[in-house]
C-alpha cells in the first residue's frame, strides 16, 4: 500500500499523542513536520511504524528531562516540547541519500 503523506503522519502522531493523554507544546509539530520531511522514503520506510517509533523515542526523552529537573507542576509530566522529540540524525534522516533503517521499529 502507499506510502502516508506528512499531514497524514502528522495527524496519527497528534492521535498518539492525544489518547496517550500527551499535550503537545508549542512548536511540536512544526519540529515533527521538519522531520518527517528530511526522512527517507525508501523500500523500507515503515509509514505509521516510523511515527509510533518516533512517538516513543519522544516520550522516553520527555521522561528523562522531567526526571532531571526539579518540576513540582504534574501537568509536566504530560507535555511534550519539541526537544523530546528525537533527532533526525537518530531516526535516520539525513540530507540527501537512501537510510536503510529509516522507519524501523527498534
């Protein structure tokens, strides 16, 4: 089956996001939509599997910045800021060329 388009990647990640009870901060899906354009779309590009690879890597980096500050408030515990999500570099997204584990879920 083809491949999703960005809007459509953007929008299950919001779906993700939203029934995990995350609030995405200002800036999340403009950093999301970069992303997802620097990424690969080769053979294997796992379409929905890259977003919910990308979704996990961010709530595991959120948990990690929570966990080292000093934050009183528990509505942080649910937001997530566009620094949680992970880099290009770490989801296989380069500039220019095929990367063979674009999308895969690890």
């Amino acid at each position: 089956f083809p491949d999703y388009g960005d809007e459509q990647l953007l929008a299950i990640f919001c779906s993700m996001a939203e029934r995990a009870g995350v609030v995405l901060g200002e800036g999340v899906e403009d950093q999301l939509g970069e992303l997802l354009r620097r990424i690969p779309r080769g053979e294997s590009f796992g379409n929905a599997r890259f977003v919910r690879t990308v979704f996990e890597r961010a709530m595991g980096r959120q948990a990690l910045r929570v966990t080292a500050s000093d934050m009183t408030d528990v509505t942080a515990l649910r937001l997530l800021l566009p620094e949680d999500l992970p880099t290009p570099k770490s989801v296989g997204a380069k500039e220019r060329g095929p990367s063979p584990s674009a999308g895969q879920y690890l």
